[in-house]
C-alpha cells in the first residue's frame, strides 16, 4: 500500500531530522474469530514525551524505573486515546503489550466479538496534544486490502464504509 511506503519514507526521514510526527495503525478484522487484531507503531521518543504530559513524571522506555509503572501507563494512554465503533456499537479494546524496534514501538491490543464490520468508525488521538503536525495513519484490513485513513488535530475521527 501506497501509505506504508510513506510511512517507510518519513520514517527514514524522522531518524535524522526528526520533522515529521507520525504514528501507524493496523487494524485487521478476524471472521474467525470475530475479532480485531490491532498493531499500532509509535515512535518511542515521542511518546515518552504525551507519557511524562500525562503523568508528570519522566519516562524511559529503553530504562524504566518499574516495567509495570510503565505498562500500565502505556495501557491507560492507548485505550484513552483509541476508539473504535463497529456498525454503531462501541468495541472494548484490550491491551496486550508491546515490544521495542529501533526507534519505535509497536503495541498490541485486540477486541473480542465484533460484529462483521460495515461501518468503522475510528478515533485516534495518540501525540496529537503534544505535536502539532502529528498524522496518525490507519490501515484497516476486512479482507486482503485496507481502507486508510489519515487522522491529525482537528480530524481526529474517521469513518469507513465496507
């Protein structure tokens, strides 16, 4: 898809003159189990900059003081800061975790029973306080092709029609 080549693109930039404020989510709809799979990329420096807004302490990803501290920070922020409706209905997000790479971080949350989606309706307001230019990409995945959307201030709501 034409937007990961962006998002590879600013990525490259953002490591040496830092401009661009990005994040990328994948959201995948699971028939099997009726449920979505969602990955979301965030670059760990400046969430550790939303984190210590948020909670008034410092953050460090790569040393934290308590793991757990910083979990259950990350955890309250994402689902805060995410949302999701399917065909009209709410979906509870569940935190997983997540995992460092390079100079990013990606997190993993799921939704359990989630009707076929229809309409998608999504709210992303990751970073989006913090940066002004922050762009908060969304790929979501019903079937082999995703319907993108691209959310910043102002435009923190999208919708899709399958």
């Amino acid at each position: 898809m034409q937007l990961n080549y962006i998002f590879m693109l600013f990525l490259g930039w953002k490591v040496f003159f830092h401009p661009f404020y990005i994040s990328l989510t994948e959201i995948r709809y699971n028939p099997e189990n009726q449920s979505l799979e969602i990955a979301q990329k965030i670059f760990w420096d400046d969430l550790e900059v939303a984190l210590a807004d948020a909670y008034k302490t410092k953050v460090d990803f790569l040393n934290p003081i308590s793991q757990e501290a910083l979990e259950d920070m990350v955890k309250f922020y994402l689902l805060e800061k995410n949302e999701i409706m399917v065909n009209g209905q709410k979906i509870s997000l569940d935190y997983l975790g997540f995992e460092i790479e390079e100079e990013a971080v990606w997190f993993y949350m799921e939704a359990l029973k989630v009707p076929v989606p229809q309409i998608v309706q999504i709210r992303n307001e990751a970073l989006i306080e913090q940066f002004e230019g922050q762009q908060n990409i969304v790929n979501f995945y019903k079937e082999q092709k995703p319907k993108s959307l691209i959310l910043y201030k102002g435009k923190e709501i999208g919708t899709l029609n399958f």
